[in-house]
C-alpha cells in the first residue's frame, strides 16, 4: 500500500436481493486530497458511502483505512478511528442547541460518555471549544437556538462543525450542498476550503461547479461500477463521462 | 402399544394434532396482524380481543338469536370486521401520522374495553359452545383417534390461509394492496383510492380474527380472557417469523403449533414457553426473523413523543422539594397503605418512563422487573430473614440481571418489535413463576415481614413503613434525574434525537440503550421490592402482563418524558383502581378508555399539557417584554 493513501476500497461489492447497487468498486483516496464521489442519480454512490462508513454491511470487498482492514468493524467504530460521515439529508440533534449538537460530538473524544453518576456539568469543560467551532462555521448568532429551528443552510453548516469536532483524519461529506441556494453554496465551499487543511474529503456531490472547484481528484459512477477516475479536466473531456453524466446535465 | 423414541406414538399424534390446532389459530391471527401491519404500519393489540370477540358472537347468536355454527362462521367475521371498520375510521385513521407506538398503545386500548365489556357482561368463568351436529364423532386414523371437529378446524384454516395468500399474490385488488404496502403515496397518484384500501385491509385483518375465534368456540370455552394469553404467544410467532411474507406467517405459525404440541409430549414443563425460548433463539441467530426483511436504519420520526426535559436542573429542585413536603403529611391526611401502593406504583412509573422517556424504547414487558423483585424481596425477607435493605436490594440486582437478559435481546429490534419482545419474554417470566415453587403459584407469598431497617428500625407500623418507602421513592427519583442530566444522559439524548447521527459520532447505540434498561429494570426491581415489603404480598398480578399495560398507562396520562409525569399518572390510576374496585370490570373499561382518550387527544399527559401551556405563556409574554426576538421563533405547539 502507498504511503499516500489513507482509504482505499477493493471490490467493493453490495448487492441487494440479487441487485448490484455496488459492483466491484476499487477506490483509493489520497491522504490530504479532496476526493469527489460523482455520477448520475442511482449510481451507487451513496450506497458506497454507506459501505466505507460501515453503515451497511458488504455483500463482499474489503476497506482499508490506514492500512488497517476496518470491513468488520461497526459503524461507531469506524468513527471513532476518525473516519467520519455527513448525511444527504441534514443530519442533526433537532432538540438540542448548536452549541449542545457540538458538544455531544466534542464529549465523544472525551471518553466520559458512560458516565451515568455525575452532573454533566462536567461536560462544561467542552463548551469554549464549542463556541469555536460554532463562530467556525458562521453560525455565532445561533448559538443557543435548537437545531431543529435552523433554516436549512444552516443545519449544514452546524453538520459540519459536528462532524469537525471530531478532528476525523477523512471527512465523508455526502451532498454537502444538496438543497441549498447559492449564496449559501459559496459560503460552504469557503467552509470546506478552511477546514480541509490537515486532514483528507471525500465528498459526494452532484453541483459540478463545486466539484470542479474543489476536487484533486475525481471519480465517476455509473451503475455501481466506476466509470473512470481522474482529474476534473481528465474526466470532463472523457467521452464516457460526456456520454453517461455530462450530456444529461446539459440536456 | 406402539412407541417412538419411548413415547406412547397415541399421545405423540394426539399432541402433534393438539398442535396443529393451535398452529392453526397461530397461523390465522399472524397472518391478520402481518396484513395490517403491512398496510397501517401498526401491530394491531386488540386482535386477540377481536378473535374472543368472534367467539362471542358465536355464542350470543346462538343463544339469542338461535343461529348456529355455520351462520357464526358468516356472521362473525362480518360484525368484528364492521366494528373494526368504524374503529379504523373513526379514531386510528388520526395516528397514522404518529410514531407507530401510538398504534400500538391506541388498539391495547381497544382491547381492554373490549375485553372489560365483555367480561362485565358475562364473567369470566367461560360458556360453553357445542360442536356442530355434523361435525360431531370422530375418526380413528389407527394410531389416534382424532376428533372430526379438530380436523375440520385444521382444514378449514388451512384454506383460509392458502386463500387469502391466493387473494394478495394473484388478484389485482391483492397487487394494490401489495403496492400500497410498498409505496402508498406513488400508488395514491396513480388513482386508487388508498385509506379506503386501508380500511378495507384492518376490515378484512380482523375479520380473519372474529374467524378465528369462531372456530376456536366449540375447542376451548368462549370466555372474555381467551384472547389476551394467546396474542401475546401470536406476537412471538410474528417476531419470529418476521412480517415480510404471508406464506411465512402461515408457515411460521403451523410449525410453532406443532413444535409447541411436540414439547408437551418431551417435555410439558417447557410447553407454555417453548416458543418464546425459540423466539429469543431466532433473535440471536437472525434478529429480523426467519421470513423477515430489515427494515433499513431506524430513522423514524419522533415528532409524537414529548420532547424530554432537559437542561432545567436549577428547577428542578422544587417541585421535588414540594412534593416531598406534600408526602411527608399526607400519612395524616390519606390511608397510608393506599399511599405506600401508589408511591411504589410512582416509582416503577418514573423507571419505566426513563426507558420510553430518554430512550424512546417502549417496554411492553417491565411487569417482569417489578415482579420478579417483589417475589425476590419477599422471599429473602420471609424464607431468609434479610433485613428489608438486604431484601430490596437483593431483588434489585435480580431484577437488573433479568433486565441485562431481557433488554440484550430487545434491543436488537427496533420500534414496535422492541415492544412485542419485550411483553413476549416478560410472559416467558411470568410463566416461570406461576410453575417455580418459591412463588407458591396462585396463592403467592403472603405475610411478608416487614423486618427491621438496618437491622435497627422496625418497620411493622404503617407509618414507619410509610416513611421508608417515601425514602425509597426520593432515592429512585434522584436516581433517574442523575442519570439523565448526566454525561450518559447527554448521549441518551443525542441517540433518542438521531440513532445514525449519534453513531456516525462513534457512539455505539445499542450500547446506551441496553445500560438504560438495566438501569430502568433495576430501579423497577426496587419499586417491585419496596411494594412486596409495604404491602407484605408478592402475587402474580405483579408478574402478569396486565401490570406492564398499567405501568405505561401511568406513564402516558401523567406525561411520557417528564420526570413528574409518571408520578401523577402513578397516583391517578392507583386511585382510580382504589375507587372502582367495588365495579368489578369496570375498572379495565375505564383504562382501555382512557388509554384510547389519551393516544387521541392527550398525549403529552397530564404534566406535559401543563408544561406545554406553562411554556407557551412564558415564550407570549417573553416575546412581549423583549420585542421581536431573533428571527421567526415560532410558538412550539407540538401535535396535541
């Protein structure tokens, strides 16, 4: 394995009653890089995510993470190895504050979350960082309201400053612009830019834009196997992608 | 005589038949609960009354009307599916919106009035019902000698189950109702007419069950109590042949019949639990059952339940303090013993709802805790001469051991099949201690002493008694506010709010979920335990499945996930059943009705209307003092 990969899939294969939603997908995501999922609706993607994060079980395959076989482990697991997932749709504690959604992914890296007989008071210690991480992500004004009472660009934002808590070596963002207008666009694009130092995206995305603006790498999806991996100028000359993506955009 | 494997081959047949029956009906009712589960998205709780229900139209129509068998087998089907029919319109079209577990809570309303009226009416000492002239007599099939009824009853369900599997695998109404199932929004676009389907499916489920239960009157007596044993059996026959498929249902049903029938023969002893053992065992080996398909992630909405309290600990304090005071002088105000009962009924409420509450996992089954640590407690007091401490806490620790048991296998369930395990495995308990000898079955243990505190302080005035159990009582309410504005408690909250978020954080949800239940079974033990010692009786009314009802009707009319909710229910219903005992069924009418008034129009309970209201006001007026506050804040009015 090259020093520079930091996850990588063989044969990833997930079949449901018979249907391959995943065939067979090799996927390698260099350390640091930015790494695009795309393809048209139905190609698998999502699926796969689910298969990485360990949020289906494969019908066959193998994930490395660090070297390290993760095909086994459970979801939780995973995530607290520091491969950590966004969901398509925004994904948060509805009841709590954006600072509370913070903290509970702060307290995750504590190891004080069986703690049943003290105050949690003696989570407070978490809040400053919180706070931080809640200014991060634009959402300083919000501090206090409850998730649920988010407009939509905000739940994502809120999503992400979660899931930065965590400091996951790989972000797995899927869709992290789905649903948004642009103005919104823009601003998590710059979020993502900000947080991507140090540490390795793989993102699903269906915006090319975004995609070309942020992505080393790409790689395209097409009915559950991979199409072809390259660079956005690569991939957006290759007659396939025009073919199977490219031209039902553009239609 | 002829024998296989050293037993009699007569008695081996006559059980495997016996069986059969009973599969037979098995078969039938799962096959009805998996119809209408797959089109309401609700386990229908009243189907064992609606199958008694069938046996008693029977029997009313013979002996009022004097129409026999054969119009029975016509007659009832039509009266429970028409009466299912205005139930459905009426009052559970309204919850299709809602968690599933309304569904649940709503028809287990259902069938206590059901049940209640019927045994208001009639008793419950059981009428007997003739078999049908032409069905009379038997046959001898060489190796038994099989009772042509019997057969008949095999036969006939044998092909009212190939029929209505025929009915929705190869009819157009069959393939939309299939589609339905699948996808009732794309179906409704597509110009059917979806809720009457709907209606029509809960009509024909039941109906099946009114079938059923005509078909059972010649076998067992028609009694109000017929069907509430055996639905519960039927839920472990759904979990373990899951919900996916109507042959399955079929299947399952016969063959756990006939296992059933076989176990009497091998082994009677295990005969009443045997498919609940087998139920525990598929949930280890294939938690979705053998015909089952996982339903994916358990991301279900949640918006029915309240939302709990959380973060107003400075508060807290009060109403605690007030309510002590208020308990400290009630002894002289109020009989003691009538109080001692509903505290300890407070306490078992305040466990169960840290469970439904912080958990969102509705227990069906913590009749099995408070129980079997009422047993415990006062047969170490009494046999062992513990000291009442030793005694609590000795049932506590069984309690919370059953509940590591109990809640291992629950949990690997999500929603409604949580509920229908936990109620089947706390029926495998209650089973337990009406054969094992330290219960002293029907009678109990009686005259438990009351022993003295720490060896020191005799506990035998009513008074003193009081006050322990009032100490008891502050102790398990200080637990629970501890463990939920804990760092645990934190955790509980994100994975009640959302399950795959919380593990996309790492967090290994079954992990909290499980604890939590130790913790509720465990503080449920001590509310069992202190109940054994106060009223110096440990009965199988505590094991029984009745009580778990009672303990989530508590819950629900004080207010599910407020911390003194369950404690106003707790007292409400313990005064309620104070009140009515002199009616007799009454009592069971009143709770099935007020179950039904509660799911319909009053599910934030008691304490949670209070609040909601309380809150409501505070947020007017706050918004009043401080102008428009930041951007739309709306009024959370939370579905009434």
């Amino acid at each position: 394995m090259s020093a520079g990969i930091v996850l990588q899939a063989k044969g990833l294969t997930k079949e449901f009653r018979g249907f391959k939603a995943v065939d067979d997908v090799d996927l390698s995501v260099e350390r640091g890089s930015i790494h695009a999922l795309i393809g048209p609706n139905g190609a698998g993607k999502t699926t796969c995510f689910n298969l990485l994060t360990r949020f289906l079980p494969l019908t066959r395959g193998s994930i490395l993470f660090n070297g390290r076989d993760i095909s086994a482990l459970s979801a939780a697991h995973v995530a607290r190895l520091g491969l950590v997932r966004s969901f398509q749709i925004s994904s948060t504690f509805p009841q709590l504050s954006c600072i509370e959604n913070v903290a509970i992914a702060l307290q995750a890296r504590g190891g004080n979350s069986f703690n049943f007989w003290s105050s949690e008071r003696r989570l407070d210690g978490d809040l400053p960082r919180a706070r931080e991480l809640v200014d991060m992500v634009g959402l300083g004004a919000f501090a206090d309201v409850a998730a649920g009472d988010l407009p939509y660009g905000r739940k994502r934002a809120l999503e992400i400053a979660t899931t930065l808590a965590l400091e996951p070596e790989v972000m797995l963002l899927d869709e992290p612009m789905a649903g948004m207008a642009h103005g919104d666009i823009d601003q998590i694009v710059a979020l993502i830019q900000k947080i991507r130092v140090g540490r390795t995206i793989l993102m699903v995305e269906h915006n090319l834009h975004v995609v070309a603006e942020l992505s080393d790498r790409i790689t395209v999806l097409t009915r559950g196997q991979v199409l072809v991996e390259g660079s956005y100028q690569e991939i957006s000359r290759h007659p396939a992608v025009i073919e199977a993506y490219m031209g039902g955009v553009d239609a | 005589m002829a024998t296989l494997f050293g037993i009699p081959l007569a008695a081996l047949s006559g059980q495997l038949l016996l069986g059969l029956i009973n599969g037979a009906f098995y078969a039938i009712l799962s096959l009805g609960l998996a119809l209408i589960f797959g089109m309401l998205n609700i386990i229908n709780f009243a189907h064992g009354a609606q199958f008694m229900m069938g046996a008693f139209v029977a029997w009313l129509s013979l002996t009022y009307l004097g129409l026999g068998y054969w119009w029975a087998l016509l007659l009832a089907p039509l009266v429970v599916g028409i009466v299912g029919i205005i139930i459905e319109r009426t009052m559970l079209c309204r919850l299709y919106k809602l968690d599933h577990l309304y569904g649940l809570l709503f028809t287990f309303g259902i069938s206590l009035l059901i049940e209640g009226f019927f045994r208001q009416l009639y008793g419950v000492s059981g009428m007997p019902y003739a078999v049908p002239e032409i069905l009379t007599g038997g046959l001898d099939l060489g190796i038994l000698y099989a009772p042509i009824y019997r057969l008949w009853v095999v036969a006939a369900s044998v092909v009212v189950c190939i029929g209505v599997w025929l009915a929705v695998d190869k009819t157009r109404l069959g393939a939309y109702l299939r589609a339905a199932t699948e996808n009732p929004t794309l179906v409704r676009t597509f110009g059917i007419n979806v809720p009457v389907l709907i209606t029509l499916t809960y009509g024909i489920g039941v109906a099946l069950a009114g079938f059923a239960g005509v078909l059972a009157a010649p076998i067992y007596s028609v009694n109000p109590l017929m069907g509430s044993n055996l639905i519960i059996v039927v839920f472990a026959v759904v979990v373990i042949g899951g919900m996916g498929s109507i042959l399955g249902s079929v299947v399952t049903g016969f063959g756990l019949g006939i296992l059933e029938g076989l176990t009497k023969v091998i082994y009677p002893e295990a005969s009443s639990t045997v498919i609940f053992l087998v139920m525990a065992f598929v949930l280890l080996v294939k938690p979705a059952g053998l015909f089952g398909k996982e339903t994916g992630g358990a991301a279900q909405a949640d918006n029915g339940h309240a939302r709990s309290e959380r973060g107003n600990l400075k508060t807290l304090g009060i109403p605690l303090a007030v309510l002590l005071a208020v308990f400290a002088v009630a002894p002289f105000a109020v009989y003691p013993i009538f109080l001692m009962k509903a505290l300890c009924f407070a306490m078992f409420a305040c466990a169960f709802n840290l469970m439904i509450g912080y958990g969102g996992l509705l227990s069906f089954g913590h009749a099995a805790f408070f129980g079997m640590a009422s047993y415990i407690s006062a047969y170490t007091a009494k046999q062992w001469g513990f000291n009442p401490e030793l005694s609590i806490l000795a049932a506590a620790l069984v309690s919370g051991g059953l509940g590591a048991a109990i809640g291992g296998l629950a949990i690997r369930r999500q929603g409604i099949y949580f509920s229908m395990i936990t109620l089947a495995l706390a029926q495998m308990v209650y089973f337990f201690c009406l054969q094992a000898p330290f219960t002293n079955g029907e009678d109990g243990i009686q005259s438990v002493p009351r022993g003295h505190l720490f060896g020191l302080i005799d506990l035998s005035s009513d008074m003193t008694m009081y006050y322990f159990v009032l100490a008891m009582f502050a102790l398990v309410y200080l637990a629970i506010v501890r463990i939920v504005h804990s760092p645990f408690g934190r955790v509980l909250s994100a994975v009640k709010g959302n399950e795959p978020r919380a593990v996309s954080l790492g967090y290994e949800a079954n992990r909290y979920k499980f604890m939590l239940f130790v913790f509720s079974a465990t503080l449920a033990g001590v509310a069992g335990a202190t109940k054994a010692l106060a009223l110096q009786l440990a009965s199988l009314t505590d094991v029984f499945w009745s009580m778990s009802g009672e303990v989530v009707l508590m819950s629900l009319i004080g207010g599910l996930g407020t911390l003194l909710g369950p404690v106003v229910g707790a007292f409400f219903i313990t005064g309620l059943q104070n009140y009515l005992a002199q009616f007799g069924a009454w009592v069971t009418i009143i709770q099935g009705l007020v179950f039904i008034i509660c799911v319909l129009v009053f599910r934030r309970g008691i304490v949670g209307e209070i609040q909601g209201w309380s809150s409501d006001l505070m947020k007017r007026s706050g918004k009043l003092n401080a102008g428009a506050s930041h951007g739309e804040s709306k009024l959370s009015t939370p579905p009434a």
